[in-house]
C-alpha cells in the first residue's frame, strides 16, 4: 500500500471516528430547547441521568409536516440542514413513540459533493435527493473551486438507497453535468428550504374530482393558528385553518372529511366535540360537532362545494371539554386525514395528514361565561294573522360571567315549527329595543346573525335583552317557533383571553334553548285592488270579450277557494238605447288567458243612483276557482251588443268583503276582516267610441333641396291617430296627392309607404304616369292591413326615387284641400269589421326643390400648423389640416391623389423626390383613422416635378354633409435623412409641400344622387399644406419669457459683474442629439454698457462666450442696440486663432438644458443707473432667423451648410441661431475639428419655440428689461 493510500485512510478513518463523537457530545453540550413539538421542529428524549453515546436519547429527529419523524443518518448530514444543536426540542417518550418514521433525512441539495466507495463516479445533490454525475475535474473546479476535492464526503452504501441518480432517455446511463451553467447550487439550496420540503411534503395536496373539476388542492392558510395554549370549557377553538381550491374547469364537491387528532400522547377526552367551520362567512359547515373514535378521528358526511376557481377557507375547530385537568400540559393536534370526492368511493389519503401547529392545553386560566335565559320579552304561544308585522318570537337574555368582558359576534336562531323559511320575513335582531342586524328570511330554517363587525359588548357581570321579531307574510294552519338548537349557535369572545367560552343554556341538548313561543299562523287573506296602471281607455260596441275592468287578488297564507265574486257594473249613458242587459257573457280570465269563471248575464240593481240615466247591474260568478298565495292580475270581459251610443262609460267594481272565500288548508271561510279593504274596489273608465281615425300630414320633412338622381327620399309623413277610437283600425289603402312643377310626376318612381323601418307591401304599383307637371295621385292597395292600436299614433313616411334629371322644379306630397275626402283611406274596425271614420286635417306637405348634384371644395388651413421642422424616422408626425365642404348634398370622398413637392434647392442638387422624405402618410376623420393601420407608403419616384401618392377611402369614405365641414388632419411618417456614414432616401433640410393639386385629382359621389363628381364640381381653394422639412433630428427653443418657473424675472438696473441677465431652453427630438454652435442676443443699452456676456448650463458651468465679431446695430440719444453673437467653446472664453476652440454644445435626444446669460454691466457715470435722478434701461431679446440663408446677401447659397460659413454669412443678420442635426459627422464627429465646416448646420428658421403646435422662434423676442429706477 502507498504512503499516499494510506494516509488518506488514516485521515478519513480519524474523520469518522470524529464524527461519532462529535455527534453523541454534541448535543450535551449545547441548551436545549424545552416544549411542545411541531412540524419543521428537531426533536429527542430528554436523557436522564448520564447517558451513554449510544443511548437513543442522544439521536436527534426531524419532525416534518406529515407528522412522521425522519432519522439523519449522520452529523455530516446534519450539519448540511443546521449549523448547532440549539433549537433541538427534548419531548417525552410518548409522544416521540406516537410520530411513526419516514424515512432518513438526505444532504441538503447544493452542500456537497458525495460519492460511494464502490462507484468511482462523483455526484452532486439535487432536490429530493437526486443524484447527478459530475462530469470532470473542470465542472467540479467551476462548481465547488479549486479546493473542491475537500468538498466531497464518502457516503456508505447503505444510505446510498436513499437517494436516486438522473439517468438519461435510455433509462440507464447516468445523467452528466458537464458544465457550471447546468447546476446552479444556489438555486437547488434556495429550492429546498426545510426538510419537509426537499421530501416533498410541502403542505399542499391536489386531489383529481372527476369528470366536472379536474382537480382541488389543499394547503395549509397562511393564518393557520400559530401554537399556544388551549383553555377549558371553550367552544369552537381553531386549530388549523386549511385552503381548499378547485380549479377553474369545475366545482369540486367533497363527500366526506376525515379529521384526526394527531399529537402523539394526547389524548381524545379532551375534546367534546369536532366541527367545521366556514371561516369566511363565520358559519358552520358540520350539521353537529362530532366526537372522536377509537382511530382518534371524526368523519364529516355532509357535502362541501368549491367554486370552479374558488378557495373556501375551512377551519378545523375544537369544543373543549369542561375541565381539562386530566389533560394538562398536552399537546395535540388536529389535521385532515383524508377526503372523498363526490361520485367516488375512494378515500384519498395520498400526501395526508395536513396537520396544523400543535397546541398546550391548560387547565389553569379562568375564561369568562355566557349564560343565555329566556327573557322579559319572550311571548305566549299565540295565534296570528298572515300581514303581522314586527312581531316578536322569542325574547332571551344574554349574561356575562364576572371573568371579563365578552364580545356577541354571532347569534342563529332555528325555526322549529312546521312554517318554511318564506312564510316569515324580515327578521331583526333587536339588542335592548335598538335593531343590530336583518336577515330577509330564513336559510333551511335557520336565521344566522353575523355580528363579527358590529358585536354586541357585554360587560362582564352584565346582561342584554335579546329579540328576533320578523313578519308573517304566509303559511296559513302552520306553527312558528325560534329556538337556540346548537351550543355553538351563539358565539362570544372574551375580550381579555380572545376565547369563546361554551354557553350555559337551559337545556343541556339539543335544542339548547326551547323557551320561545309557538305560534300559529291564522286562515289566509285577500286583498283585491284595481290594477295599477290600467289607464282609462276606449272600446267598441257590438263586438265580444271586451276588457271591462282589471283587479289584482293578492292572497296570503295559504291558497284560497273563491267561491262568491260579484262584479257590478256602472253604466252612464247619454242615450236611452243602452241598458245593462247590453252587457252579456262576463267572466274572470286570469294573466294566462284562462277562464276562471263564467260567463254569466249581470242583473239589473237599480237606476239613478248617480244620474238619472246611470244604471247598475251584478254579475255573481259562482263557478269555484283557487287562487295560491301571491298576487293575480284578473280582467273582466264581457260582450257588448250593437245599442250603446257615443261616449257611454262602463265601469266594474268590486265588494271584496262581500265575497265568499274559503281557505284550502284550513279550510275556514274568510271573515271580513281577512278580505280587504273594507271599501268598493273600482276599476278604470272604459268609454264606448266608434272605429275612427284623424290623419294629418306631418311638418317633418321640412322644405328643402333635393338633388336629382336621389334614392328612397322621403317627401313626407302622415300621422295616422286612433287616439279616439272605440278599437283597433285595420287599413287596406290609401292615397296621396302629389304636385309637381316643371318636372313630371313620372320622374318619380318606386313610391312606397314605411312603417317604421317596415315596408308595407302593395297589390299594384303606386307610381304615377302623367308626363305633364301638375297634380298626381299615389294609391296603395296593401298585400298585408296596416293596423293603427286603438289609443295610439303612428307615423308613416311616403318614399320614392327621384330621376336624374330631375335636376329643376319642386314637388310636394300630402292631402291637398281639393282631396280632403275620408275616401283617401279605406279603414275598418278590427274587431267589429265596422267602416272606420277617417278625418283628414289638409295638407299641401313641404314642397321640396329639385336642383342638381352637389359640389366639393377643398382647402388648406394653413393658419392651423405653420411651416416648420420634422424630426426624420418618427411616426405620426402632423402636417396640416384639409377642409372640405359640400353644397347641396353630402358629397362621399373615395380617392384623393396626394402630390408632394420638393421646396428648397440643396447642397447635392435637386435631385431627389420630395417623397423621398415621406414613409407613410395617414388620414383621419376627427380621432377615427381613415387610411391603413400602416398608413399609405409612397411609391413614385420621379425626380423632377411633382409626385403623388393615391390615397383610397372607398371602403370607409369621408362624408361631407352639407350642414358641417369636414377637417382631415394629415399625418406624417418620416425617413431617415442622414447622409453619413450612408446616404439615405433624403436629404435634411430638403422640404417638400403636399397639396391636392387638381380635380381630377379626387373622386367623390353624391350621397343623395349617386352621382360621381365632375371636375367643375369639385374646387380646390389653396389645397396646399404648409411647408415641412425633414431634419435628422430638430431642437425646440424655449424664450426666458415662456419658461414658466424657470423664467429669470428682471430685477432693477444695476452695475455689477457676471450678472444673470437672461435664460432660454433648448430641448432634442427623440429622433436625436441637437448641437449648438452659436446663439445671438439683442442688446439695447441705455445709459449702461453689458460687457463681457458668457452663458452658462446648469447654473454654472461656462459653456459659451462671445466671438471678437459682435454688431452695433444703431447709436442714439445714449441709446446703443448691440447684436452679441456667443460661440460654444471648449475653455468657455472667446476662440481661438483659427477657431479651434469651438467645440459645438451637445444636448442629448429626448432632453433638455436650461442656459442662462451672464455678463458684466457698468451704469454710465453721467446720469446712469444709479443716484437719485439716474436712469436707465438694459433690453434684452433672443435672436431667431428670418428667413432660410441663402442668396446675394449671404457667402452661402446652398443649405444645410458649415456653420462659419453661416456665421460669415451673417451680414443681414440671417444666422443668428445656428445648430446642427448631425446629419454627417454623427455623435462622435460632431466633436471633431472638421463638425463645423461639414455641411450639417442650419439656421434658427422656423424651428419651434414653446409647447404650441404653431409657435416658431421669432427674428427677434424682446421678453427681458431691466430699468432704472
């Protein structure tokens, strides 16, 4: 053997031997931790006396969430999970004896390296003890460092079955890491926190439902009661508090819960019962607590349902016995143990119990009592009637023991009678005479109170009165009685100790509290009432089954047998004809249309009672009809014969106490006093009239143009009225008289009426033939009647088509006086067949004017966007607004050529197409986009003149209607225009215009006429937009006087150096950064002199100083204009020989810098600013450009330029601004010594100032002055 073997078994069997003594002494030599065990808790015997390193009171457990301990197989392990023994909890044998073991505990994943002596392979540990091959020295070095050989320990092969490898696909070969990247030992730790959750034991369970929902999980709530302590004689203790979620393909239904009392010596005494509760809703889901069996569990049969993608939260709660003497210091714990689904049979246990933390009983601490009696308030049995409001039912009264204060949070009252839950409503708690709570009715006979936000506070030693009074609203024969049925059914909380002390009731079984009254709900009752919103209304003689009244029966308590209905009947008469005998065949006929007496003849009762003509007769329907509780609507009908005249009015009533009327479960005749009210019930006037109809020519259309060519136009509306009819009209035809001038009425065709939006089909065609102008007539013979309901008005409209050259004259269409005749219509009544009569109010209808087809005219509001810059590369950009208008008709827009032309002569020629500088061009109609979603993408590309682009709207036209103008805002998508380190499809500073350059540049139909557009309809008046040009990114510049809070407000004139005379911001585009290579400034002096001006960023760094070339514009009166033109340098001080100190100022795309003018002034000794009578003024403006440079005046004739070139071209004051888009050189080259004689540099014209969409940096802004004095 080598000295090198050798010493690695010397070395490792001293490890071992090591490790034995470090895991006996190990535990003796740190505190231990004394209590009741819980998951995730270490645990072990207590040792007595000396005990020796193989004692079992030296191993050490691990006790995890399924109740199981789990063995480490050595401290090696061990110290992978902890780094001490001070946690370790000692508990008695018993209860170590009552927690089966799981299993051994593996090497936390991600701690070490492990190999097994006859396998030469090295392995990494995975969660859930996953073995995978590191693959060679290089991983190992990446994984664990250089020292990675130390990080490796030799597990035996026994515990090697603890653990699996990863294999491959193959199902053999081994799974490699073969690089770092591949196992991540940070994440595999962070992936197994504790123990229980490497073993998969997280406290979550998903459980398959079945067909409906696929599947439910349960997890311990986050709220699950922490440990602590359990007192005596307390009611519903929570213990564990689990999640119980389905998922959201289906409810899950749970047939059946085993709940098990886990902890291991305690024992089952100590609970008087089990329960489930609903901790959401604060209700019981178990119909009774449940004691435990001999396997220490209680089964729950009843179903619970969760929601298809719900969570009900359950509580597992404990009834404590009364005493807990015998069971002090114990420790249990309840948990669920298993579950049934609905459907199934199996009970799954997989991955159960789901214990909650464990809990102390104690027998020591005193909580407080409730004691619930009967109180002053509780009534006699007694009998009551159906309508009996806010009666009381039972009365109790709450005490609470002298221990502390309680708080009532929950009180459920049980309806023990034989009444269901409808017969009484409106239940009210009602606490010493104030109402605390109310529930509607009662759910399967039980009213619960949920009093959680608003308990009911008994000061300990003290009582409360407590009623429950409701109304009874049904259940003739039936018994109420409220009772207290449970021991749980009235909830309190001491206040100190924050447990629900069991109530002392006066029965020790259910029910708890039997002392309410047992009352019984009398016969039912009936009220009878005209129906409301039974209007008065018309009807006709000599026809059948005519409404004569509506009356609604509302009945209570219990059906009831109608066995007596007299309806009497008042009829007022102007004529001597009509007589009661008139009205025959009167019955009762319910919603459904169902006979429910008669028909039977009334019987005159006498004449006179109200006039002298008034007669009144009964009609007694005696055939029996049952009605069930609730309300019915009834009409009388009768038949009326051919003697009423005009005007006469029939009205029903009834005498509800004079009706006979039995009850059908208590089979008692109703007294009076059940049949309400007392007085004559009467229905709704119902007035005899005559089939009739007014028809009248409606003022709607109003006069106006009609284009010819124009389809389905309405010439006019008649109102047909049978407001005064006795029935329903039935129309067959009808005529309308047309007039026309110049054109002939058979230049009108396809004539029609409409009802609605219903055409009213004809036998015949209506259109007429005269081919004079003049009159015409129009019949419509109807295929199908139009009926008109009595009591109402319709409106019908008279549509037809109008040729196309009928393009002058007018025509109207109505009832002319000459016509005026009821012929024009045929009318019947619909019931009685009787001719109708017509009243036909005159009318010429409005005389509609014929002319030709409308006219379009298209204009620029160039006053909306001025000319200006664009940023290239951007999208959604607004280049100005097109107004159309129409005359005479609206006018759909369905194509319109754009032309674009180039604006400005560059520096490479012109030589590119002024779409070059265009990507896309949209429309849009107010907020709705007209054209594509990517706009319209140009594709001419002519190089000489101008070029357009179709944009077509067919699909989706713009309307142009004659009452509004329509504005359609244009928006531009930009190329890119940079022309380093590659040319692009523009130029910068190109410019282009669009305008709609001719008429036929546009197609548009009348909407009216149909009729295309010539070119002499369509007028462009200044179609053009306003001038844009495309710039690879442009700056915004912002005057001292539009800052807002960062504008520098002049103070008074006085001398003094480097003083803040003016600030201004500049900001970039998104599309890029803006450069600065000079900024000018008018200066106005007036008895001072402003020397040395320099400008500052950020409040001081100096950025910019005056060039040796500023210009005295004017001298006079002691008044001098000086032109400061201020360079951007590197030193900040005036440049040097041959400007190598310029060095442009970047301000970042999508920011901006505020600058401020600095500069030294000196008030003029004679008369300056200063002394009593001296006086001054310093007037500052910033200095934007007139004009584009360019011209004799200028050294430059091309744009964009160099900006000394520029600069040197400033002799009429053209370049006082002068910055650059990088268009060339880019970010870096900007800085450069050839940025500034590059061509990429622009003066200050039309470059926007402000936040308006019009505002451009003026020539000159005269916004800062400062006086004296």
């Amino acid at each position: 053997m080598s000295n090198f073997t050798k010493r690695v078994k010397r070395a490792l069997t001293y490890t071992v031997a090591g490790t034995t003594i470090a895991w006996s002494v190990g535990v003796m030599g740190v505190s231990i931790a004394l209590g009741a065990a819980m998951p995730g808790d270490l645990i072990k015997l207590k040792c007595v006396g000396v005990a020796g390193p193989t004692d079992p009171c030296r191993s050490v457990y691990y006790l995890a969430s399924n109740g199981k301990r789990y063995v480490f197989p050595d401290e090696k392990t061990y110290k992978t999970w902890y780094a001490n023994f001070s946690t370790v909890k000692e508990i008695a044998k018993t209860e170590l004896e009552s927690y089966l073991i799981g299993g051994n505990v593996n090497y936390r994943p991600g701690t070490k390296m492990l190999k097994v002596t006859t396998d030469p392979r090295v392995y990494v540990v995975a969660k859930g003890g996953v073995l995978w091959h590191v693959a060679t020295e290089a991983v190992a070095t990446a994984l664990y460092g250089s020292m990675w050989n130390k990080e490796i320990n030799d597990l035996p092969d026994a515990f090697f079955a603890n653990y699996s490898v990863a294999v491959e696909t193959d199902g053999v070969t081994p799974k490699k890491v073969n690089s770092a990247s591949e196992f991540d030992r940070v994440a595999q730790q962070a992936s197994s926190p504790d123990i229980s959750t490497d073993k998969g034991l997280s406290g979550t369970v998903t459980v398959p439902t079945g067909p409906v929902g696929s599947t439910l999980t349960l997890a311990l709530a986050s709220d699950t009661p922490a440990s602590g302590i359990v007192v005596q004689n307390a009611i519903r203790v929570p213990f564990t508090i689990v999640n119980f979620t389905a998922s959201s393909d289906g409810d899950a239904t749970i047939d059946q819960v085993v709940v098990e009392r886990g902890g291991g010596a305690a024992q089952d005494g100590a609970f008087a019962g089990i329960l489930l509760w609903d901790a959401d809703t604060d209700s019981r889901l178990s119909n009774t607590s449940k004691t435990l069996n001999t396997d220490h569990q209680a089964v729950f049969n009843e179903d619970i349902v969760v929601k298809a993608g719900t969570t009900r939260r359950i509580i597992i709660a404990g009834n404590m016995a009364a005493a807990l003497t015998n069971y002090a210091g114990e420790v249990p714990t309840l948990g669920i143990r298993s579950i049934v689904m609905k459907g199934s049979t199996v009970q799954v246990g997989a991955g159960l119990p789901l214990f909650g933390n464990y809990q102390t009983l104690n027998n020591t601490v005193v909580i407080g009592s409730l004691t619930v009696t009967t109180g002053s308030d509780n009534p006699s049995n007694s009998t009551q009637k159906i309508g009996t409001t806010d009666f009381i039912f039972t009365g109790l009264r709450v005490t609470a023991g002298s221990a502390e204060d309680v708080n009532v949070t929950r009180i459920v009252f049980n309806q023990g009678g034989t009444a269901g839950d409808s017969d009484v409503t409106n239940l009210d708690l009602v606490i010493d005479g104030v109402v605390v709570a109310t529930v509607a009715k009662a759910t399967s006979k039980d009213a619960a109170f949920d009093l959680r936000a608003n308990p009911i506070v008994l000061t300990k030693g003290k009582s409360k009165q407590v009623n429950l009074r409701g109304d009874i609203v049904s259940g003739s024969a039936r018994t109420i009685r409220w009772d207290i049925k449970k021991q749980d059914d009235v909830i309190a909380i001491g206040k100190t100790f924050g447990f629900s002390p069991t109530p002392t009731f006066n029965n020790s079984s259910e029910p708890y509290h039997n002392q309410g009254a047992t009352i019984t709900i009398s016969r039912g009752t009936v009220a009878v009432s005209s129906t409301a919103g039974t209007t008065n209304s018309n009807i006709a003689e000599d026809t059948k089954e005519v409404t004569l009244g509506k009356f609604d029966f509302d009945v209570r308590g219990e059906s009831l047998s109608f066995e007596s209905v007299g309806i009497q009947f008042r009829l007022a008469t102007s004529t001597a004809g009509a007589r009661i005998s008139d009205i025959t065949s009167v019955k009762l006929v319910d919603s459904a249309g169902k006979v429910l007496g008669g028909p039977v003849d009334p019987t005159s009762d006498h004449i006179g009672e109200d006039t002298a003509t008034d007669e009144y007769g009964t009609a007694t329907i005696t055939d029996n009809f049952i009605l069930p509780p609730g309300v019915h609507t009834i009409t009388v009908k009768g038949d009326l014969n051919a003697d009423f005249g005009a005007n006469d009015t029939i009205r029903a009533r009834i005498h509800p106490t004079a009706m006979t009327v039995k009850g059908q479960d208590t089979g008692e005749t109703l007294v009076a006093a059940d049949k309400t009210p007392a007085g004559v019930q009467t229905s709704a006037i119902y007035t005899v009239k005559t089939a009739a109809m007014a028809v009248s020519v409606s003022n709607t259309p109003v006069a106006q143009n009609v284009v010819g060519g124009s389809q389905d136009w309405v010439f006019a509306e008649f109102r047909l009225d049978a407001a005064d009819s006795g029935e329903d009209i039935k129309v067959t035809q009808m005529k309308s008289e047309l007039f026309t001038v110049t054109q002939a009425p058979n230049g009108f065709t396809n004539w029609r009426i409409m009802d609605g939006s219903t055409t009213l089909q004809t036998s015949s065609s209506p259109d007429p033939t005269g081919a004079t102008a003049g009159g015409a007539t129009t019949t419509f013979v109807f295929v199908n009647p139009l009926i008109l309901t009595k009591g109402t008005v319709k409106t019908i409209k008279v549509i037809a088509n109008v040729s196309s050259a009928a393009t002058s004259g007018s025509i109207r269409v109505g009832l002319p006086t000459p016509h005026a005749t009821g012929s024009q219509f045929s009318a019947t009544g619909k019931d009685s067949g009787q001719s109708a009569t017509v009243t036909l109010s005159v009318g010429d209808g409005q005389t509609m004017t014929l002319q030709s087809g409308g006219t379009l005219t298209i204009a620029a509001l160039t006053q909306n966007y001025q000319a200006g810059l664009m940023p290239a590369n951007t999208s959604g950009l607004e280049a100005g607004i097109f107004r159309m208008t129409s005359v005479r008709e609206t006018i759909k827009v369905e194509k319109i050529y754009l032309s674009a032309t180039s604006t400005r002569n560059l520096t490479t020629g012109n030589t590119k197409s002024a779409f070059n500088q265009i990507r896309a061009i949209h429309l849009y109609d107010g907020g709705t986009r007209l054209t594509p979603e990517g706009g319209v993408q140009p594709t001419t590309t002519n190089v000489s003149g101008r070029v357009t682009v179709l944009i077509d709207v067919t699909s989706n036209p713009i309307m142009v209607t004659t009452s509004a103008a329509k504005d359609i805002l244009v928006k531009i998508d930009t190329n890119a225009v940079t022309r380093y380190p590659q040319a692009s499809t523009g130029d910068p500073g190109q410019g282009f215009t669009l305008t709609v350059n001719a008429a036929l540049d546009v197609t548009a139909k009348g909407a009216q006429s149909g009729t295309t557009l010539a070119a002499s309809a369509i007028t462009l008046s200044g179609a053009t937009l306003n001038d844009w040009a495309v710039m690879h990114t442009v700056p915004t510049v912002t005057v001292n006087g539009d800052l807002g809070s960062d504008k520098l407000v002049p103070g008074k004139l006085t001398s003094g150096s480097n003083k803040d005379l003016y600030k201004f911001r500049v900001a970039a585009d998104s599309a890029g950064d803006v450069y600065l290579f000079q900024v000018g400034f008018l200066v106005s002096q007036q008895r001072a002199t402003l020397t040395n001006p320099k400008i500052y960023v950020d409040g001081s760094q100096q950025i910019a100083a005056t060039t040796t070339a500023a210009q005295t514009m004017t001298v006079t009166n002691s008044r001098r204009d000086d032109v400061f033109l201020l360079w951007f340098t590197s030193d900040g001080n005036a440049p040097a020989a041959g400007n190598l100190t310029v060095s442009p100022y970047r301000v970042i795309a999508g920011q901006s810098k505020v600058f401020t003018l600095k500069g030294d002034l000196a008030c003029w000794a004679d008369g300056g600013c200063g002394g009593t009578s001296g006086f001054g003024v310093l007037e500052l403006s910033f200095l934007g450009d007139a004009a584009f440079p360019g011209g004799a005046s200028n050294a430059t004739s091309t744009y964009p330029d160099s900006a000394l070139l520029l600069y040197t071209g400033n002799q009429d004051n053209k370049n006082h601004f002068i910055w650059s888009d990088a268009s060339i050189m880019g970010a870096v080259g900007v800085a450069s010594g050839t940025a500034t004689t590059s061509e990429q540099w622009f003066n200050g014209y039309r470059v926007k100032s402000g936040a308006s969409a019009t505002s451009r940096l003026n020539a000159t802004s005269t916004d800062a002055t400062f006086n004296y004095p």
